[in-house]
C-alpha cells in the first residue's frame, strides 16, 4: 500500500510543523508523500514547508495556489498532483494533530477490502470535543436530509476531511465544488459510484493553533449544491440502467 497524503493549508505554519514529523515518525513506510496545499497563506506556511522539504527531501512536496482560494480547489489540485506510484490517497486537514495515531487503524480498514475509509465524527457519542453547536445542527440535518430522500445512503458523516481512498475513487469525483463542500462530494459521490466505503469512529477536536475559515451560513447553499448534484447523478445512473 503506497499512499500520498493531500494537506490543504490555508494559514497553517504551527500546525504543519507538527502534525508532518508525527506522520512520517509513525507511518513513513506508507506514506510515498506529503502534498501540502497552500493557497495564498499569509503566514509562514510556504516557508514552514520549505523547510519540511530540506528535512525529508523527496517525501514532502509543496503545491501553492493562487486565487481562489478555496478547500475544494486545493483538494482538487492536490490529488491531480498525486504521484504515479501511489495507490492509494489520505486527505486530512493540518489541524487534526490529536488524530495522526487514527492513521493506523485507516490502513488496517482498508486492507479488509475496502476501497475507501472515512473517518467519522457521529458513530460514538464521545468523538467531539468543543464541537460548534452550529456546525453540529447543521451538519445533522444535511445528513438527515441525506438519509430520508437517499435511503441508500447509510453513512453518519460523508463530510469530514479525513478519509483514505484508492486513488481511482479519488479520481472518479471530479471534484467541482470549490469550498469546504468539496467535502461532501468526496464522502457521497463514491457510495453512488458503487464504491464500497466504510466508516470508522474518530475524534474531532477543536484546533489549537490559528484560525477556523468554516463559515455555516455562507456555505450552507454550496451543501445544498452538492446534495442536487448527488440526486442528478443518481438519476443519470437509473437512465443508464
Ligand atoms: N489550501 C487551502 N486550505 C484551506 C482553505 N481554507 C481552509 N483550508 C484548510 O482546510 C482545512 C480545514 O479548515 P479549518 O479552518 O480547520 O475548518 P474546520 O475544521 O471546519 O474548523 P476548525 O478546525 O474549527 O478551524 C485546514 O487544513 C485548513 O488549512 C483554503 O482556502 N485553501
Ligand atoms: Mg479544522
């Protein structure tokens, strides 16, 4: 199993510092490389990862973007950049320092015969830890929403940014969502793809170093955008048939 990891940072020198050396510490015989996203920081990200680069050479490598901005763009661009020998791709966010010992058992999952693995933030009730109530009400009617108008759709959380996939599953989302919705087509649109996706109990912890860019309100219509999106594919589907 060979797998690259996609990093989207937008602002994050004091999280990649850690959370790259506690990857590579643990897991660097899977890990081909680390692909770091950086879209117009105005920190240190850009040199925090140079310096990453003359520490480990060839296994980290830094994407920077110009505007947009955007989570779904650098997850995009980030996997278009995956390296031909990898296999399979992890894409987490730089702050989920507490949850680099989760990797482990990502890959165990995986290689029951799975093509993908998400993390899952709502399948133990003690896996959140100053959680917004905001972000919680929301993101629970987008997956109530889910459920009752796709009753195939069984998965507790399609919208966490940590999930290891095949590279092929990856490549079959075509990811058009910009923002943090990306998000939600990378956890939807392989269950609907006939992929078989499992989930797996992590912890969310709130970050510890900078700033949060989630913003409810604003991106609730592009949530809604990638739920018409699954519906759409899902009738193209049914006409194919
Ligand atoms: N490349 C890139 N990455 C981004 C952008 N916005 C957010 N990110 C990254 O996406 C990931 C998730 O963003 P967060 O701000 O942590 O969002 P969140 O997890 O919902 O909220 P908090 O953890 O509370 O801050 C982090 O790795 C961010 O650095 C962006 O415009 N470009
Ligand atoms: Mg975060």
């Amino acid at each position: 199993m060979k797998i690259s990891l996609v990093l989207p940072a937008h602002n994050e020198e004091e999280n990649i510092v850690i959370l790259i050396p506690k990857v590579l510490g643990k897991y660097k015989k899977f890990f081909n490389e680390i692909i770091i996203v950086n879209d117009n920081s105005t920190d240190n990200t850009k040199d925090a990862a140079l310096k990453l680069i003359k520490k480990y050479g060839k296994k980290i490598r830094l994407v920077n973007r110009s505007k947009p901005n955007g989570v779904g763009y650098a997850l995009r661009d980030g996997i278009k950049n995956v390296g031909k020998s990898s296999d399979w791709v992890m894409t987490m966010d730089a702050d989920f320092l507490d949850n680099v010992d989760d990797i482990e058992r990502f890959i165990e999952k995986a290689k029951e015969g799975y093509d993908g693995v998400i993390g899952s933030r709502f399948l133990d009730s003690n896996s959140l830890v100053k959680y917004p109530f905001i972000k919680k009400i929301s993101n629970r009617a987008y997956h109530f929403l889910l459920r009752a108008t796709i009753p195939s759709l069984k998965l507790k959380d399609a919208t966490n940014n940590f999930k290891l996939y095949k590279k092929e599953v990856f490549d079959s989302v075509n990811i058009k969502a910009g923002n943090f919705a990306a998000n939600a087509e990378t956890g939807l649109i392989p269950i609907i793809k006939g992929y078989k996706i499992v989930e797996i109990p992590v912890v969310w912890k709130q970050r510890e170093h900078g700033k949060s860019t989630f913003k409810v309100f604003k991106l609730a219509p592009s949530y809604l955008k990638v739920y018409l999106r699954i519906i759409f594919e899902m009738l193209k589907a049914k006409l194919r048939v």
